[in-house]
C-alpha cells in the first residue's frame, strides 16, 4: 500500500511542507490539493521537503512541475529541500528527467527559508569546481541549458 504524510507549517511568509513516503500516482493528487489549497488560501511562497521522501514516480514529478508553474504565475516562490548527500531518490529522479534545473534546491529548511546556501552556492562556497557541481547536484552538462 502507498503511503504518504504532510505536516504542513506556516513560518512568515512561506508554506512549509513535509512531505514522507512515497510521491506517485496514488499520492500525488492529495500534494496538489494541498498545494492549490495553500494558493488559493493566499499562500504564495511555498517549501516542500522532500528529504523523506523515499520513491518519487513521473506523477510525483508532474506535480512538483505543476507547483512551480502555479506558483510563478502567481509571483510566488517554490523551493524543495532534498537530502543532503544528493544521492537522495527524489534528486535522482529529477536529474534523469532533466528537469533538477528548474527548481531552487536547498539542503535544510532554515536555508530556505532565508535564501541562503541553495545547494549550487554552497558546493561552490566549498571550492567545489563547476564540472563537479554538476556531478554532485545530479546534473548533466545538458542540463545547464536555459528551458
């Protein structure tokens, strides 16, 4: 059986969301209505952690796709917290599917809930080269390419 559960958070501004267990067909639907609920309550920045998420299918990705394209056209924020090896499901899954690019990806809910060190900035703040960036984010050169 699939299983899923969301604490969900209010710190200033922004939506915080816990997400554990699995994200798929099954589940996905109950994120997005969380997701427009949030919206339509007026909440526009929104963090989703998924660091204990341990499956995440293309329905789990449709819907993270599908929160950042609600969000922007509202002049909201989204940002999703994976963990912090990159080694986690979830970050896999978003690389193979070239989509990682499109979000901004932190390691703890504090940093993004501040701004600071998305993931990207804090491997470079760690003298980690670029070309190892990409390797440790998931990312292929490919995946540097604007959409």
């Amino acid at each position: 059986m699939t299983t899923i559960e969301v604490d969900e958070n209010e710190n200033g501004s922004w939506t915080v969301f816990r997400v554990r267990g699995e994200l798929d067909l099954v589940t996905s639907p109950g994120i997005r209505r969380r997701v427009h609920g949030a919206v339509a309550g007026g909440r526009h920045d929104l963090v989703i952690d998924l660091s204990a998420v341990r499956f995440c299918d293309s329905s789990g990705v449709g819907v993270l796709i599908a929160a950042r394209r609600l969000l922007r056209s509202c002049g909201g924020r989204l940002r999703l917290i994976l963990p912090e090896d990159r080694e986690g499901h979830v970050g896999r899954v978003l690389a193979a599917l070239g989509v990682r690019r499109l979000f901004e990806v932190y390691e703890n809910v504090a940093g993004a809930l501040t701004g600071t060190d998305p993931v990207d900035a804090a491997l470079a703040s760690a003298g980690v080269a670029a070309a190892d960036r990409l390797t440790a984010t998931g990312l292929t050169a490919t995946d540097r390419i604007a959409p």
